[in-house]
C-alpha cells in the first residue's frame, strides 16, 4: 500500500472514530440519565426508547440563531469553540487502540504530547469567558483557571508513576510492558488520574466553572447554536479521550483474552465503562463548594499521587 494511501485511511479512520464516539457517549449519557431519574422526555423521540434523541438536539443546535454580544471580542468568542475541540481530535491521534500498527502517528514522547495537549482544551473555556463581555462567563473562565491549577499536578503526577513503571512515555511502549500485576499497586495513581480528568473536564461533580445555580451557565452562557455544540461536543470528546488515557495507562488498553485480533474491542470495552461512570458521577453526586474542590485536590490528591511515584520507584527497586 502507498503510503500517502495509507496516511489518508489512517486520518479518516481517526476523523470517524472523533465524531461518533463522543456522540454515542452523549447518547448514552441521555439514556442513562433517563432511566437514573426518571426522565421521560429523552425517551420519545423517534419512537422506541428515544433512538433519535440525538438527532433531535442536532436539528435543534443548528435551528438556533447563532448570537454574537454587541460588546464581545467577536475573533475570540468565535474562534473559542474550536480551540476547545480540536486539541482533543489532535491527541486521538497518537492513542493506540490496539497492538501493531492500530495508531495514527506512534510518538515516542506520546504520554508527555498527549498530556501538554489536552490542556490546551481548556484555553477554549477560557477564551469564550473573557470574550463574553459578561461578568457571569469571566468568573466562569476565571474557576476554570483555578481549578486547571489545582489539578493539573496530580494529573501528571499520577501519569508520571505509569510512565516510572514501564520505563516509557511511549503509549505503545507502556502498553508493550504493561502487566496484570500492575493493578493492586497502581489502582490509587488511577483514582487520581481519573478524579483529576473529571475536575479539567468540570464533570460533575466538579462542575463549579459551569454552576447554574451561581453562574448560569459560566463561560457558555452566552454561547448559542452550533458553537454551543462545539463545547458540547469537546465536553464529550475530552471524555472519550480521559476515558481511553485511563484505559491504556491503568486498564491494560487492549489487553484482554485475543487481544491479537480483538485488542480494539477490549480497548472501546474498557473505554465505555468508563464512561457510564463518568455518567453514573452526574448523576449520583452534587456539586462541591469551591473551597471542597481545592482542597481534595490540595490536601489529598496530590499527596496521593506522590505516594503512588514513591511506591512505584520502591517496587521498580525490589
């Protein structure tokens, strides 16, 4: 196969893989969040079980007058969507989904890109808060940035104990030298990694930039149409992509029985209960104070995730 071919497949492969998955998750949040609480709604269009409530909210997104503020950066709100959701299609990229050859483009300082990449996402959030000309959307941006600062630490401690053990930061290597055996000494690194995603993510209940109740609707509140389905759809991506990272680094990725030919198969397996319980969070926990959000990651998560390197270097030594 010529290999500018081969490129071209890889990229579209990758392209579709971005733009379903976050969408079958966005389906499967409505479906879950239904049956949790009892919503009827996401359960009538289309008919049984609601199948086409996605496409529903997709006419409904792009139905919808897109408003610019009189007094908004008009570059910056605009462009702020795509800076959200594009680091995200970047970074699956150079995610392997299965052994040999099923990545976009093998880094040997993949773990390193990927990490530096994703939080570029969240200078979309920030952008979009301080192009709103609303006081609401600059606090929004403002918690977002507290709340990056306060857990991007342990997010990278945590991936750094992985990266230790295998004595790698090539997501193939990793995934090369990754052992069962990993699990009992390497489950409290993937509490911390999975906690921190959600709180850069601001899931619930980490949700404080986006509160509603304080802030209506932070740094999209002025957002409408199809650039609010880009930050829906980054929202939904950065899950995808949180997901899959604490599958490959914690979770064996595609390892699993015929991981040969079915690696890609345990890898989506892995991926999607994840992501149920991301939902399952949503759900099920409210929404912490400021001061409970800094400190979990202040007093607790960081002080974890060092002793989960410490514990590491001591088992790489014995």
């Amino acid at each position: 196969m010529n290999w500018w071919l081969e490129v071209v497949l890889r990229l579209v492969v990758i392209l579709g893989f971005f733009l379903l998955v976050p969408l079958v998750v966005g389906q499967m949040e409505h479906k879950a969040m239904a049956h949790m609480q009892g919503r009827l709604g996401p359960m009538e269009a289309g008919g049984f079980h609601g199948w086409a409530q996605l496409i529903a909210d997709g006419v409904k997104f792009a139905q919808k007058e897109s408003v610019v503020p009189a007094a908004a950066d008009r570059a910056v709100f605009q462009i702020a969507p795509a800076v959200a959701l594009l680091p995200y299609l970047i970074v699956l990229v150079t995610i392997p989904i299965g052994p040999g050859s099923q990545v976009g483009v093998a880094l040997d300082l993949g773990l390193f890109f990927v990490l530096a990449v994703m939080g570029v996402g969240v200078l979309g959030t920030l952008m979009g808060g301080w192009a709103s000309a609303n006081k609401y959307s600059l606090l929004g941006g403002i918690r977002t940035a507290a709340q990056l600062m306060a857990y991007e630490l342990p997010l990278l401690l945590s991936a750094a104990s992985v990266a230790m053990a295998a004595g790698t930061v090539s997501l193939d290597g990793i995934l090369d030298n990754w052992h069962w055996y990993w699990l009992p000494w390497q489950i409290v690194g993937g509490f911390v990694f999975f906690t921190a995603g959600l709180a850069e993510l601001q899931r619930p209940p980490f949700d404080m930039p986006v509160a509603d109740s304080e802030i209506i609707f932070g740094a999209y509140t002025e957002y409408t149409g199809l650039r609010f389905a880009f930050f829906l759809l980054a929202e939904y991506a950065g899950i995808v992509v949180l997901c899959l990272l604490t599958a490959i680094l914690f979770l064996g990725g595609w390892h699993g029985p015929f991981s040969a030919h079915l690696g890609w198969l345990w890898t989506l397996i892995k991926t999607f209960v994840l992501a149920f319980v991301v939902i399952w969070l949503r759900v099920s926990y409210p929404r912490l104070r400021e001061d409970q959000l800094q400190k979990l990651a202040w007093t607790w998560l960081i002080p974890l995730s060092l002793a989960q390197i410490a514990l590491t270097g001591v088992v790489k030594v014995l």
